[in-house]
C-alpha cells in the first residue's frame, strides 16, 4: 500500500520492524532471566533441603518421600535447565544456516524443520514444572514432618520443636 491510497506508509511499516525487534529482544531478555532464575533457585533449594533437612524436617533427619520427590524434581529442573541451553544453542545456529543459505543463494526462507526449536520450549516449560513441583513436595515434606511426634503418630495439638528426638529415661537409670 502507498500513501496515496490511504494505507499505511513505508515509515509506519518501519516502526512497526522496530517495535518487533524491540520486543524479539525483550523476549529473549526474559527467556534468558527466566533460565538463570530456575537454574539458580533450584539449585539452592536442593542445595539448602540437603544441608538443613533435620530443620526442615521438624528435627527429624529422616528423608520422607516428600522430601526425596523434592530432591528429584529440584535435580531433574536443574537438568532440564542446563540441557535447555545447549538446544536453545543449537536452534539459534541451526537458523543462523538456514539464514546464511538464504542470503547465499538468493533464495525464499522457510520456517521449520527445526527440532531443537520445539525442544527448547518443553524443556524450559518442564524446568519451570518440576521446580514448581520440588516447592510444593519440599512444603508437603516441612508440614508433615512438623505433625509427628517421634513415636511416629501424629498430632494436631501441638507441633515439635527443632532438634533430635531424646528417648524416654528409664525407670531405674540414673
């Protein structure tokens, strides 16, 4: 469309490239926060449940299967994380090809054929899954350990407190 018909001109085309580039480039910011985000508070809440599960767990060292389900879910984000970044890599170079080739010979660009591009994706809504997940199974793992008394019964009267369970004194000891 031209001016003189009353469509948009060359220069409104021009903005919107613009503000498209802006927002490819706010995108990948986020998607690049987002990445170091999971990656780091992952890390740490396994890291942390690890070093301090006898305070998490209401002064019992015991890993429940909350706990371990935390541990997993923590350890496979993690993972899905680290190995979103090589497909992410990988995506970006296979593109940067197809670009090249394009501009080599001249020719049309076709999108797809790119299957690092669909698994970046899952991998790094999986990371956000599993991370949200190894949150919820470390809170299920500090509740319910907080609700049973040493004996292994539970209790809504009272909570424990932090610290190793002693046995009972004996009738005759000292």
């Amino acid at each position: 469309m031209r001016e003189e018909d009353g469509g948009p001109t060359e220069t409104y085309f021009e903005g919107l490239l613009k503000h498209r580039e802006a927002m490819v480039a706010l995108r990948s910011d986020q998607l690049t926060t987002l990445d170091k985000s999971l990656l780091s508070v992952s890390s740490g809440a396994l890291g942390i449940s690890i070093v301090f599960m006898d305070k998490i767990g209401g002064g019992s060292g015991a890993v429940s299967a909350y706990l371990l389900t935390s541990w997993i879910c923590f350890g496979a984000a993690i993972s899905a994380n680290i190995t979103s970044y090589f497909t992410g890599a990988e995506d970006a170079q296979r593109e940067i090809d197809k670009l090249d080739k394009c501009v080599i010979n001249s020719t049309a660009y076709e999108s797809g054929g790119n299957p690092f591009q669909g698994a970046t994706k899952l991998l790094n809504v999986a990371a956000l899954v599993l991370f949200i997940l190894g949150v919820i199974s470390l809170a299920l793992h500090a509740y319910t350990s907080t609700r049973t008394v040493p004996n292994g019964a539970t209790t809504n009267s009272q909570l424990r407190t932090t610290g190793n369970p002693q046995p009972p004194a004996s009738p005759g000891g000292p």
